[in-house]
C-alpha cells in the first residue's frame, strides 16, 4: 500500500502487487484476459493485475498495460494536478515573480514594486485559477492583468475574473473541439436570477450563496440533470452563464460533479463556435 500527502494529510493512496502488471479495458476489448480484478486508484477505473508474461497477449487484446512505478506517477501526476492550489505557496509565487522580473522587469515593478498587490494577494488569484484548473503558465499576461486592475479593485474574485478573460482564447482550446466548436450546456435566465438574489459578499471567503435547501435543491437537480444528459450523449460538460455567477456556480458544482466547467459569455473568443447542447432549467416548461 502506498498514500501521497499534502502537508500531512493524505491526499491519495492505493494497493499494488508488486510483480504484476496493470491492464485497462480502454472499452474495445472483446476478448477479456484472466486476472485478478480491481479498481485502479488514480480514476477509479475497472483493472485487472496480470502477469508480466501475458503483457503481449492483453496488449493484442487492445488492453492498456503498465506497470507499478507508472502507477505511482500518473497517481502522483494527477494529485499534483487536482490540489495545484493547495500546493502553491508564497515562497513559490514569489519564485515565480523573480523569474518573471528577469525578462519583464517593468510588469513586476509596477505591481509588486508599486506595492499595488502584495505576493498573498497575487497568490491567492493564482490558486482561483488553478482550483478550476486553468494553466497559469503565461504569467506575464496574469501580471499584466493584475497590473491594469488593481488600481480599480482589490477583490480577488473580480480580479480573478478579469485575468479569466484576459486568459480567454487558451481557456477556449482547452474545451473546444479540432474544429474550434465549444459544446455548452446554458442556464436558463430564471436560475441565473436566482443565483444572482442570493449572492452576498463575505469579508472572509467572498463571494458567496444563500439559497434556502429546497430552493438550492431545486436548482442543483436542474444543473445536474443537464450535466447527466450531456454525459449520456458523450459530452464533456461545459456551462455558459453570465459573468456575474459565473463563479458562485463553480462553487455550487463543484462539491457534485468532478472538475466541473464553467465559463462565462465574456470568455468565449471570437474565432469559437458555441453549440448549445441542452440548457438547465428549473421546472419542466
């Protein structure tokens, strides 16, 4: 057995036998291959433990086989992955900066050295960002960003937001097909209404909702619905919503469905294609 820990606390773990290897019905195996079945730790997934003996035999079969270090790095890989956020600390964001200032020096000064963010206020964007899995490799755009809107704002959610959109055409390739068509589930404008009544402003944690439990009830069984739908169709979901709840709705989903999507109209470029696949309604027409 092995567990991977974030600052202590476990964040993952699993069971291997050593000796044997992991094969994976990709979903066109027709001739299935003896073995002791399992579920794989990294996504829950259907395996089955073989011998290395018979790799050749389950490869032919069209079984994915690999072995136990691979395991342990795709597992390790994809935790890096889910806690990014957690991960990332001031030391690293600071890192981050000095190497940023070697090539764009006037970026960082008018930032950090106008002391127009501090390095907690900076990170905490980056975290945003990186709970709902947007790569934050193009730092100087995030700086640049920040640089622009700091001196309207210091709320972190609108900060974030308007880095979202700045970082708009990498966020539509990630979602969109090769023929640069973004299939979205809407909202329809009565739950859109409803999230937005509800949304207050908490000087600790933000932006946040309060719906009473048959009214947030209501309104996640509409979402989720359309989520299952889309799903079932072969799909992977991604929400279109107003810029106004476009966050408030990550968090509602995000505690119900796994890497939930969601962006808003302000993010969609102009050479993407949307196709509506379904829309969230609140009550049956």
């Amino acid at each position: 057995d092995y567990s991977i820990l974030i600052k202590g606390v476990e964040v993952g773990h699993g069971s291997l036998q050593v000796g044997k290897l992991m094969a994976m019905d990709p979903g066109t195996v027709e001739e299935k291959i003896e073995g002791v079945e399992f579920t794989e730790p990294v996504f829950n997934l259907k395996a089955i433990w073989i011998d290395p003996d018979n790799r050749d035999i389950a490869e032919r079969r069209g079984y994915t086989v690999v072995d136990c270090p691979t395991i342990i790095a795709t597992h390790l890989t994809e935790i890096i992955r889910r806690h990014a956020d957690e991960i990332l600390g001031r030391q690293e964001v600071q890192q981050l900066i000095d190497t940023i200032k070697n090539d764009y020096p006037a970026v960082v000064n008018e930032l950090v050295g106008d002391k127009k963010l501090s390095i907690g206020e900076i990170q905490k964007v980056l975290q945003n960002l990186l709970r709902e899995r947007v790569s934050i490799r193009n730092m100087v755009t995030i700086l640049e960003t920040l640089a622009s809107y700091s001196d309207y704002t210091k709320d972190i959610g609108l900060l974030t937001e308007y880095v979202r959109v700045a970082l708009a055409r990498q966020i539509c390739r990630e979602y969109a097909d090769k023929n640069n068509t973004l299939s979205v589930i809407t909202v329809d404008p009565e739950i859109e209404t409803i999230i937005r009544s509800s949304i207050h402003e908490d000087p600790v944690e933000g932006r946040i909702v309060s719906l009473d439990p048959d009214t947030h009830r209501e309104v996640l069984d509409s979402l989720l619905g359309s989520y299952s739908k889309a799903r079932s169709a072969g799909f992977a979901p991604v929400y279109l919503v107003s810029p106004h709840i476009r966050s408030v709705l990550f968090t509602l989903l995000e505690r119900e469905v796994p890497d939930p999507v969601v962006l808003s109209y302000n993010e969609i470029v102009p050479e993407i294609r949307v196709n509506v696949i379904g829309t969230a309604l609140l009550r049956a027409a």
